[in-house]
C-alpha cells in the first residue's frame, strides 16, 4: 500500500460525449477549462490524481471523439503541472479499454513472447488486481495514455488498476487514513443481471458473469452501425424523462414480446408467462429516471444504497483481502486490508459534500463520492455535480465547481 500526502480525485468525466463539461465541440469548453486550471492551480501540486472510472465515454460516442477529448483534456493537466501520477480505476463506460489491456498483454503479448495463453480456469483472475504502469517497461503491452499527453510536457506516470485501488495519506497526528477506490458500478442491480441466475462467490466470478453484459450495454450496442443510430435516440429520449420516455419504454418491451412470441411460437401460457417477467424487468426500471428529466444514474446515498454497499464490502472486499487468501485468489501481498478506511466511488454522478458512514463488524467505514462532469437536461448546467475530492492531513472534502461550468 502506498503512503501519499495530497491526493486528488474526479469521476465520471465521459470523454466523448457532447453531455460532457470537457467535451471539446461543447461552446462553452473554453470557459470550463479554464474554470477547471484555475482550480488545479489553486489546489497546488499533488502526489497523485485518481480518476475513478468513466474517463472515457466508449458506450456510444466514436473513438475519434474521444481520443480528441483525452488529448484536451491531458493539454489541462500538462499546463496546471499539478501531478506527476496519474492512478486510473476504470468504470462500466469505459471497460472496455481495460479488456483491451488485459487481451493484449495476456493473450497476444504472450502468444508474441512465444508463450502459451491462458486457460479458461485462469482467464477469470486476470480481470482483477492487475496494474499496469507506464514506469514498468517490460509489460508486453504498451499502454497509450501517454501517447495523448502533449509532447511539450513531460508525461507523469500513468497507473491503470481495476476494479480496486488502495493507498494511505497520514492524517494530523501522523496516523495513517485509507482510501478504497472503485467506481461503484457493481452497486447497480442494473450492471450485474446474471446474479439473478447465478450468485457470484468471489470478486472474479462477479467480474467474469457480468463482463458479457458490461461489453455488450457499454460498448458493442454503441459501435454497431445503424443499430447504434437508433440506441443514440432512445437513450435522448430516456434522459428526457416524463410520459415520452415511460410509453417508449413500454412500447419496447411490448416489441420484444411480440418478437419472441411470433419466433418461437410460443403457446398461451408461455405467452403469459413471458409477459409477466417482462413486467417484472421493466419494474427494475427507476422510477424516478422516467419522471423527471436528468441523468439516469443519479441514485441518492440513501439506506439501500448504503445497504449495496455494506454488502460490496463484506463479500468482495473484506472477505477477499485476508491473509492467507493470496494463493487462492492470485492476490499481489499475502495480508489483511486495512480496515477501516474510507470507500470512495463515482458512477452515480451525485458528489458527497461530507463523508457519510456504514458500520461493518462494529466498525465505522467512511463513504464518499467522486461526483460527475455530465451536463444535466432538466436544470441549467452550471456544473452542480462537477468538482474535484481532495484528500489530504485534514481528511476529504470536496471542492466544487458548481456556477463555474456550463
């Protein structure tokens, strides 16, 4: 584990997508970059920036619009001078990149060094605690971050880990405060449906069960021609919320179930039967994301999700990281995660101005959220959910940037 003193962290910029503050073709880019250099450079140099997931927008926005935006977006950090590491935790939007990594360096990286590939026993557990930095040159896999960095400054190094990332910042009196970083998509029932088939045991099975859907809602639906085209609308129409967005979700489910109706030729009583667990998925629709206009995935740090998270915690942290476990799960060190520390998670684009607090075992563990860079429809964007955690001696607080975007 890492000891640092002054750390900073953001989420959720989704890099790509015109909703996005930081999207180059947004007009207002020019002011929102200057809004966010002038916090850097008040902030002052770091030890490190962690992005915590959703740097990049791989579900529907083209590679060349987010390459574009990765390079403006590295143009800020190279000017404001204000890290020399860069940790990124990748999210469900651009997962897609951390598969990309681990096929390269554990599949054709080996087959090139003249090596055998993994077997299906074994694929599972590279998915997991893995890191890959740009100061470890003997990876068959190069990683290309840096080649988006300007070349008129020097390249800071550049950790990629997934989904994990744990480091310490001593507090007032010289103790040592954890963090825990993950982007928090696996508290979203919506991004682990195969646990309804089949409970994961462990961190790899959660990761291995829901990779086909991950892929498939956040990046292969979005990289599929003209089917794309029509998703891209849907989805304007979802965020939209209200009336529109309910009848148009309910007119697709009832086009599913005239599909496989019609295609397998289904009696009445399967018939009736499909219809019930297609009520039963839309159900699993929020409610309030149909409603109201604004972002899907604004779920509130409320008792369930709290609930979500004491559970992450317990099964796929807490009783993984022990000592004793490293031969089993393939872990990097052989002993206890510290505990308690501080969970840190984005994904939801809602921002903690305070920590809050669960209890495990009789022990207080912190929480706290990364907020988001997406330009909400039902409001002015003014950047209410952007800003930027800052962990240091005093703790975590968050700095915003609320009235300083559009």
């Amino acid at each position: 584990m890492r000891v640092l003193n002054t750390v900073i962290a953001i989420s959720d910029l989704h890099l790509g997508k015109p909703e996005s503050y930081l999207h180059i073709e947004n007009p207002a880019f020019d002011a929102n970059r200057q809004a966010v250099l002038d916090m850097l450079h008040r902030l002052g140099p770091q030890d490190a920036l962690v992005i915590n997931g959703d740097l990049m927008e791989l579900s529907l926005a083209g590679w060349d619009k987010v390459y574009a935006d990765v390079k403006a977006f590295f143009q800020i950090l190279a000017e404001s001078e204000a890290v020399t590491k860069i940790i990124y935790v990748p999210g469900n939007h651009d997962h897609h990149f951390w598969r990309m990594m681990v096929e390269q360096t554990n599949i054709t990286g080996r087959m090139l060094k003249g090596g055998a590939p993994p077997s299906n026993d074994m694929y599972p557990y590279l998915f997991v605690d893995v890191r890959f930095s740009t100061h470890e040159t003997h990876e068959p896999c190069e990683l290309i971050l840096p080649h988006l960095w300007p070349e008129s400054h020097e390249c800071p190094e550049i950790i990629v880990k997934y989904p994990h990332h744990l480091f310490a910042v001593p507090d007032g009196n010289g103790e040592l405060s954890c963090y825990l970083f993950t982007h928090g998509h696996f508290l979203e029932p919506l991004f682990k449906p195969i646990n309804f088939i089949i409970e994961p045991a462990h961190l790899e099975e959660l990761e291995a069960f829901n990779n086909v859907w991950l892929e498939a809602l956040d990046y292969d639906l979005g990289h599929a021609g003209r089917m794309s085209e029509h998703l891209f609308e849907l989805e304007q129409i979802w965020q939209a919320g209200g009336y529109r967005a309910q009848q148009t979700v309910r007119r697709l489910f009832r086009e599913i179930r005239n599909t496989l109706m019609e295609s397998f030729n289904l009696p009445w009583w399967k018939s009736v039967l499909l219809q019930i667990v297609l009520r039963v998925l839309f159900r699993q629709i929020p409610v309030q994301a149909l409603d109201r206009k604004g972002d899907l995935l604004q779920m509130p740090l409320d008792d369930k999700m709290k609930k979500r998270i004491v559970h992450y915690l317990e099964k796929y942290v807490l009783n993984r990281y022990q000592k004793g476990k490293a031969r089993e799960y393939f872990l990097p060190v052989d002993k206890d995660i510290p505990a308690p520390f501080t969970f840190v998670f984005g994904h939801t684009h809602r921002p903690t101005k305070e920590p809050e607090s669960v209890h495990i075992s009789g022990k207080e563990f912190r929480i706290s959220n990364t907020g988001g860079w997406m330009r909400p429809d039902n409001i002015k964007p003014n950047g209410m959910n952007a800003g930027i955690q800052v962990i240091d001696r005093d703790g975590i607080r968050w700095e915003s940037l609320e009235g300083a975007l559009s």
